[in-house]
C-alpha cells in the first residue's frame, strides 16, 4: 500500500482564495450594516423620539425599597 495522492492542479488554486475574500467582505458589510444602520440605533434608525413620533414608551426607574 501506497501513502495519499496529493495531486497540485495549478490551474485551480485561486478559487478558494477568491471565495474566501468575497466572504469576508460579505461578512463585514453585514456586520457594519447591524451595527451601524440596521438595528435603529444609527443615525437614521426611526426609533427615537426627536421626529415628533411620540409613541414610544417612556423607560420608568424606581428605587428599591427600604433606601
């Protein structure tokens, strides 16, 4: 018995790498998409109060008793 083939096709040897780029910047787009524009809490998120929509609850704070 004979060790593993390895074979060096060198015509294909960018397909990996050039997936492996677009992934990543796939991934980078939707990570700076969530956090910054998508969520409502960037700029132009419309979950704020400042545009005169007023229907969101206003977040009430209550001491603990016996302070």
């Amino acid at each position: 018995m004979s060790g593993p083939v390895i074979v060096n096709n060198p015509d294909r040897n960018n397909g990996g790498l050039l997936l492996g780029i677009v992934l990543t910047i796939v991934v980078l787009a939707g990570v700076w998409w969530f956090f910054l524009g998508g969520n409502g809490s960037g700029s132009s998120g419309g979950n704020n109060n400042g545009n005169g929509g007023g229907n969101n609850p206003v977040p009430t704070v209550a001491a603990p008793q016996g302070s």
